[in-house]
C-alpha cells in the first residue's frame, strides 16, 4: 500500500469549550483536556459543525472533541 505524507503544522488555538481557562462547567475541560488549548492543523478553521463553539443543543461537539477547530 502507497502511503503519502503530507507535512502538516500544527499550533496552539486557544479551547473554544472553556475559552482557554481550562474548566468547563466545574470540571476539567474534555476540548483540552485542562490545558486551555488544543493543537490545530493550520491555518487553523472553526468547526464547521459547531460553527466554531465547541457546543451543540445536545452537549460537547464530537466533530472537534468540544476545542471549537477542525481536525481535518
């Protein structure tokens, strides 16, 4: 199998789910993991899904695991 690999950069952007202090809702944050921020592929895109929020009506985004960028 062909395998292609493509240079990515990464950089921090700062949690949308806790705006980067770490704690969501009295908890550590599940978007950073209580880092504050999350490494995005750059240049770094708001969540489609999410518009970016890290948030849905029915909890945490899962396309973005709640850090508010794009993993793609």
């Amino acid at each position: 199998m062909l395998q292609i690999y493509i240079d990515t950069e990464y950089a921090p952007e700062k949690c949308s789910l806790c705006s980067g202090t770490g704690y969501a809702n009295g908890e550590t944050c599940e978007g950073c993991g209580g880092q504050g921020d999350v490494l995005v592929a750059q240049p770094a895109i708001a969540c489609p899904l999410c518009s970016g929020t890290g948030t849905l009506e029915n909890g945490t985004c899962r396309a973005c695991g709640g850090g508010g960028w794009a993993l793609f």
